[in-house]
C-alpha cells in the first residue's frame, strides 16, 4: 500500500533490523563485565528520574505499597522479549516455588540465550509495604534465581510452554523454524563468546519465510500453530514425534529430529503476527496479522478462512487472545493503539474497542480468574487491567473522571515499552512482565514480578467491611504522614 508524504504508515512490530543491537550481532565486539554494564544502566535511569523527563514513574513508584500486595524489580543486563511463566515446583508456607522462563537478546559479544530461573513467588498477604517499596532499579531481584541457560540459535522472539510436559517449551527466532527444548534434558551452558549453540531436541519446519513472533500452544492436546512472514498459519501436532516417557520427555528417533505441519492455511496477505487456539478444541484457531484481519480457522473443515474479519483494526494488528472462561470471546491488539473485544457469534465488528494506550499495543492476554478481566501491554511502557464488565455500571467514587471505560488498574512500573507479560495460573492475580529498555537506557530490560492489592479488584461491599475494620488505624497513619 503506497503511502502519501503527508501520511504515514504505523512503525511495525520490534526492534528494527538496522538497529545498533543487530549491527553489533553481526561484528561482535569484546566481552564487557557484567558490574560495567550494570553501572552505565543505573547512571542513565538516574539522569532519566532525576531529571523529571519520568515524574510518572516517580510518582507511580511511591504508590507501590499501596498498589501491590507484593512487587519484586528484576534488573536484566539485555533485552528480554518474551517471559512465561512455567510449572509450580514446590509449596512453602509463606512463598511458593516456580520455574520462570525468558530471553536474554544480546549485542553480539555474548550469545543469545533462553534463560530457565527459580522464582519464589510470595503467597497473598505476606510482604510488608516497606519492604516491597525498597527495591532497586539497578539491581537484581532475590526472588529470581537462574537454574539453567540454553544458547539459542538466534535471538528468542517469543516463549511458550506445553500444558502437557512440564518440561518442553518452544521458541520462535529470526528463521522459519520452530524450536522445541527438553528443558530437563538439554546441558546447562555457559554463555560466553565463542561457544556452540545448543541443539533443540525437536525442529517443526513448514514456514517459507521467517516466523519471528506468532506461536501458541493448544491447552487441550500437544499441538503448536504457528504464523510468519510467508502469510501462513501452520499447524502440528507434537504427537507425530514424541511419546510421554517419566516427566514427559522428548524421544529422539534421529540426529536432527523434525516433523512437517498437518496442515498449512492460506488466507492472510500480511505477516502473521499472533495466533491462538480455541481453549477448548486444538482444531480451532485464530490469528492476526498486518493486513488488518482477524481471521478463524477450523481445521476439520480444511485450509481455508472459516470466518474473516477485513479491517479488525485501523492498522497492524500485533496480538490476539482467546478467553479460557468464555470461548465466545476473543482480544485483539493494534499498532492503532487500540484493543478490541469481539464475540465469534457476531463478528461483524467489535463488542467494544477499549482506548487508553498512546502507542502500539504489542500483548493481550485474559485473566485466567476472572472471565470478563484482561491486561494489555504496549509500546507506551504501560500495562492496563481492564473489566469489560464494569463498562456502562455506576463506577466507583474514587475512579478518576478522565479513565476510559473498563480501565481499572495501570501498571506503570517500566518505562520503556512493554513487551510481553503473563498471568500466572498457578498463583491468582500475579503477572510477570518484561520491558526492552533499549532505547531509554543505554541496553538493558526490566523484569516486574506484580500482585495488585486485592482490594482493588474484590467487590466494593466487601472492601468497605474490611477497611472498616481498620478505620482507626487508616486514619492515624494518615495523619502522621500529613505531619512528616
């Protein structure tokens, strides 16, 4: 589509090709240590607060106690596109254990790699307000321990886990390539310069042209779908190769294992960018791309589009999502700084098209507690929890007169653009989210481990008996903050 001088067309999806972070991978330059690095990123988001160009993030970081239940800043040497959250491993009285997955994207003097940490998630109602208030920006979370590294063949555009294994998880990079990892059975590594990659234990090939972001698993049998530059949607099933040994591993049948797809779909004239699967049918699935379309598929009935939405959004349309809680539901996000909700029964246009983000919306996901509660993440460096169920009811006195419809909690804690995050299924309410701070500080990103106080989410009658019973406390501490 040709565009006139005075007309532009929206900045597409990641970092671009020509970008200092790519020229570097291709002329390696000498390893740099660690504390160097991490000293160059905190003179800079230093200069940045201290300067006021941040006053939202100043002002956003003082309500920390009040905003969260609990909050844990991880501090990343490099850019980290894609985090998951993976299997519970152990319960504790006061903090559970969970494996956590995520990238490291480097510049070239070290490789890239697929990081597999330990993180201690604390329970509901355990971490005191001055303790989670504390944190700093330039160091590294103690609840975030590295247990293993891959080296990956290329930079790690997107992660996502089997519900079925514990253990495997997939990858898509900056080839056509899919990447299926034995997390338990592939070597820990040592990511310095000059070192071999890793070797992925399964290759799902199929795409004619780079597939960097589009990738979902199906909850329901251990199926991949999967979308790229080609236009294609493809489709396999892991079954094709792998038998369930003790743990759910990967049998090798070859040197280089790989499956062809089960089935190729044709239908998009733009890049895939995301796609999805019905909660309750591996046959079923959507995806998006930057033609605009939001299209859905069904496997049984062949490889053409069984519904397509033309124009979903104004512009790119970067992530989709499939409500786990009510399959009629579906999320899309867009370079047009928007996100829309539709209902499959009717998609003639969306149920509703929620507006507060100032830039591309890069990540969509529902909230696996509650059906009608989502969050959305752009480039803006914000984070939206949104109710679709509170548009049109009386909303609440303390709601801010110029909050958009539905918006009912702003993360605010990266300040950079916000590129993935997950809702952890194992632990109601806590998100992990990832910002690639690139751009704002010098190389880097931020890992937040976040629960919002639950008093923002529960029913109002309920929130009032309870601070009742506090009232008197509320209104001392009150008044000697007022006083200091």
């Amino acid at each position: 589509m040709e565009t006139t001088p005075t007309q532009q067309q929206p900045k597409k999806r990641g970092r671009p090709k020509g970008s200092k972070i790519k020229e570097e991978r291709e002329t390696p330059l000498p390893s740099v240590k660690s504390s160097s690095v991490v000293k160059m990123r905190g003179s800079v988001e230093k200069k940045v607060v201290g300067g006021g160009v941040d006053e939202k993030y100043t002002q956003w970081k003082s309500l920390v106690p009040v905003l969260y239940d609990w909050f844990a800043n991880h501090n990343l040497l490099w850019p980290s596109l894609s985090c998951r959250w993976g299997p519970l491993l152990e319960e504790g009285n006061h903090k559970n254990r969970q494996r956590l997955y995520l990238s490291e994207q480097t510049d070239g003097s070290v490789p890239n790699t697929l990081v597999i940490a330990n993180c201690d998630v604390v329970k509901k109602r355990v971490a005191a307000g001055d303790h989670i208030a504390h944190f700093n920006e330039e160091s590294r979370s103690p609840f975030v321990k590295k247990y293993k590294t891959i080296i990956h063949p290329g930079e790690v555009n997107r992660i996502r886990e089997f519900p079925q294994y514990n253990s495997i998880v997939a990858t898509h990079t900056d080839c056509p390539e899919v990447l299926i990892w034995d997390i338990e059975a592939q070597p820990n590594r040592h990511a310095v310069f000059g070192a071999a990659e890793s070797r992925p234990d399964l290759i799902l090939t199929g795409h004619e042209d780079n597939a960097e972001y589009a990738l979902a698993m199906s909850p329901t049998e251990p199926y991949v779908l999967s979308g790229g530059k080609d236009k294609n949607v493809i489709l396999w099933s892991l079954q094709d190769h792998i038998a369930a040994a003790s743990g759910g591993s990967i049998i090798k049948t070859a040197e280089n294992p790989s499956i062809a797809p089960r089935g190729i779909f044709k239908g998009h004239e733009d890049t895939v960018e995301d796609v999805q699967f019905c909660p309750s049918s591996a046959q079923e699935f959507c995806s998006v791309g930057d033609d605009s379309c939001l299209i859905l598929w069904d496997a049984r009935t062949g490889s053409d589009p069984v519904i397509k939405v033309e124009k979903a959004h104004n512009a790119d349309v970067h992530c989709v999502d499939w409500n786990p809680l009510d399959i009629n539901l579906l999320l899309t996000g867009s370079a047009d700084h928007s996100v829309c909700m539709f209902d499959r029964r009717n998609l003639g246009s969306p149920v509703h098209k929620f507006e507060d983000h100032k830039a591309a919306v890069l990540c969509v996901q529902w909230c696996p507690d509650k059906s009608s509660v989502f969050g959305s993440s752009a480039e803006d460096g914000s984070l939206n929890i949104w109710d679709y169920e509170m548009i049109g009811k009386k909303e609440r006195r303390t709601r801010s007169p110029n909050c958009p419809p539905g918006l009912f909690f702003k993360h605010a804690g990266h300040r950079d653009k916000v590129v993935d995050f997950h809702w952890n299924a194992s632990d109601p309410w806590t998100v992990v989210s990832v910002s690639d701070d690139v751009e704002t500080s010098n190389g880097g990103g931020t890992l937040q481990i976040w629960r919002m106080s639950d008093l923002i989410y529960r029913p109002e009658e309920e929130v009032l008996a309870e601070l009742e019973q506090y009232k008197a406390h509320v209104v001392e501490c009150t008044s000697k903050s007022f006083k200091t």
